[in-house]
C-alpha cells in the first residue's frame, strides 16, 4: 500500500521542517510546503495530496480558512488544522466541511498521528 500523501501549507520554516520531519516519521509521504493558495492549488494539479496540514494565520491576502475553502471547492480535500490561536472565533470560522481536525501548536508527534489517521478514515468514509 503506498503512503497517503501530505501536503502542508505553513509559512514559518522552523515549523516547516518540524512538520515535514513528523510526516516522514509517521510514515506518509510529504509532497510538499507552499505559503500561498496558488501555490496549494497548483501542486495539488500535479500531485493531488490525500490531507492538508494548514495554518491559519499565513503570510500574504488569504488566510488558511479561505485556503480551505477553495481545496474543498475544487478537490474535497479534508484539512487539519495546525495553528498558535484558538480562541472562539478562529475555532468557530474554521469548523468547514472539510475540517477535519485541530491541533495547536508547539505540534505533538503522537497526536499528529493519530488526528491524520482518524481524518483520513472518516473522509475515506463520509468525505464524498
């Protein structure tokens, strides 16, 4: 069985190679890191990705959620959410179709897993 693809969208490089390093040991295959929505939707194009690690709060005119929202439109893509903020307001503007998860950071290996294992069975599952 090949491993499900990871693409993560993530503007901080510190975070970036944290990120990737995790996905490889977890045992996916990282895809790629882009910052911006055309980017993510250009490498989706060519590599389509099985989940997305997203921040929210990304350099440039699109926040994550906006990010998300356009992935779902045009790919039904379940995204994980991996951000420094969750007061109400970020959490209640991210629960979309197509949110599958959670996580703040500083990013916990373990539970990284589990949360990518869990989004993943239930889009296989409902995501359609």
């Amino acid at each position: 069985m090949n491993a499900k693809k990871v693409l993560i969208i993530e503007d901080d490089k510190m975070l970036c190679t944290i990120f990737e390093m995790f996905i490889k040991e977890i045992g996916y295959e990282h895809i790629g890191t882009v910052k911006t929505c055309c980017d993510a939707i250009s490498l989706c194009e060519i590599s389509m990705p099985d989940i997305v690690l997203m921040d929210i709060h990304l350099d440039g005119d699109k926040s994550g959620i906006e990010i998300a929202r356009t992935l779902d439109e045009k790919f039904n893509l379940p995204v994980i959410y991996v951000t420094g903020d969750s007061d109400d307001d970020t959490l209640k503007n991210a629960i979309l179709k197509n949110t599958y998860g959670f996580l703040t950071k500083p990013l916990n290996r373990n539970l990284l897993k589990i949360t990518v294992d869990f989004a993943l069975t239930k889009h296989k599952l409902f995501g359609n």
